[in-house]
C-alpha cells in the first residue's frame, strides 16, 4: 500500500499521512503492507519521516482507518461472511484420474515441451 503525504494535518507542525491505493497522488510515497502490524513497525521505526523527507509530526488517522477496514474486509473472507468462497480448482469428469501433488494443474511443467 502506497502512503503519500499532504498538506497541514491538525496543526501546523503536522502532516497527514493518506492511503493511496491507486498509486496516483502526486508526491514523494511511502510503501508498507496494509497490516496494522507492518504500520505499527513503521511506527517504531520512524521510517515514514526518514522514507517522505519529513521532519514535522504526522498524522496516521486516515491510514489507521484505512488498514482497520482492509482487514476487517480480509478478516470477512477468510470467514465466509460473504459467501463468495468457491475451491480453487474444479475438476470436469474427465480429470478424475489424473491426480498432481497439490492437486492443481500448475504441477506440470512450466516451460512448453512442444518441439
């Protein structure tokens, strides 16, 4: 997930840390895995100052919020709250006898053998 930061936060001495899932706002972009535990190690690190050349506080508001509904949408799926979970691999009738290690047809070879 890219972070971009823009304008004046709260205060004057602040700037506001925003999402910017489509990799489109202008500006120097910070890059972390939209987990709460990656913000939070960011956090501890200092690296959003060091990363977007800033020496003013930030505001981390709208990127909490934003990784907050992230997971809680990854958290929905996982659980089959939306009912959308299909298996990954069907197979037709013809497929029953060729069984691969994972039991998907990626297992074959990855380069064409076809001369």
């Amino acid at each position: 997930m890219r972070l971009v930061a823009q304008g004046s936060g709260s205060s004057p001495s602040t700037v506001t840390l925003v999402p910017d899932p489509a990799g489109r706002l202008p500006g120097r972009g910070a890059w972390i895995h939209p987990t709460t535990e990656c913000l939070e190690q960011a956090v501890r690190r200092r690296a959003f100052g060091r990363a977007l050349r800033l020496a003013t506080g930030i505001d981390l508001g709208q990127v909490r919020a934003y990784v907050d509904a992230v997971e809680n949408e990854h958290d929905e799926r996982e659980s089959g709250g939306c009912g959308r979970h299909l298996p990954r691999h069907r197979r037709g009738a013809g497929d029953a006898g060729m069984e691969t290690e994972s039991g998907l047809d990626a297992d074959e070879s990855p380069m064409s053998t076809h001369q």
